[in-house]
C-alpha cells in the first residue's frame, strides 16, 4: 500500500515538474515576444518621426516656393472651417429657441 502511494506520489510530482518546465518555457516564449513587439513599436515610432519630420521640411519647402498660394489656401481652410462652426452654433441656437417651428 505504501509503494502504491510512494510511487502515485512520484508520477504526480513527474508531472508536476513537467508542467512547472512547460509553464517555465511558456513564460520565457511570452518574455520574448513582449520584447519583440517592444522593439518593433520602438521602430515604427521612429519611422513615424523620421515621416513626420520629412513631411514637415516639405511643407516648409513648398511654402517657401509658393508663399501667396499657401496663404490662399490657408485662408480658405480658415473660412470653411469657420462657415461649419458658425453654422452648427446657429443650428443649435435656432433649435433651442424654437424659432423655425
């Protein structure tokens, strides 16, 4: 009866042990691939920088080369934007007072 145990107690800690090293491996898998997606948000970051940055020294480039149309551009962004802003702040106040009913 005590060989029975002794030797049910040795297969459980086998097995134990066995899931203890799959759990350690899984653990230094998972450690691995956090470092990878570390590294590679680090380079797209960068890429994205160096992107940036390119975009910006074009712009500076092409207002430089055309100063007047990137005044007229910037102006007619500058009314649109304030046509829409004026227009929902009219809609709104028009629908609260109940004007247009």
């Amino acid at each position: 009866m005590n060989t029975e145990l002794l030797k049910k107690g040795i297969k459980v800690g086998a097995k134990a042990a066995t899931i203890g090293v799959g759990a350690a491996r899984m653990k230094e898998n998972m450690s691995y691939a956090v470092e990878d997606q570390i590294v590679a948000a680090k380079r797209a970051m960068k890429r994205t920088r160096y992107a940036a940055e390119d975009c910006l020294d074009e712009t500076e480039y092409r207002i430089k080369q055309h100063p007047f149309r990137a005044v007229g551009i910037v102006f007619g962004l500058g009314f649109g934007v304030g046509l829409m802003i004026g227009g929902l702040v009219g809609y709104k106040g028009a629908r609260r007072t109940g004007c247009c009913q």
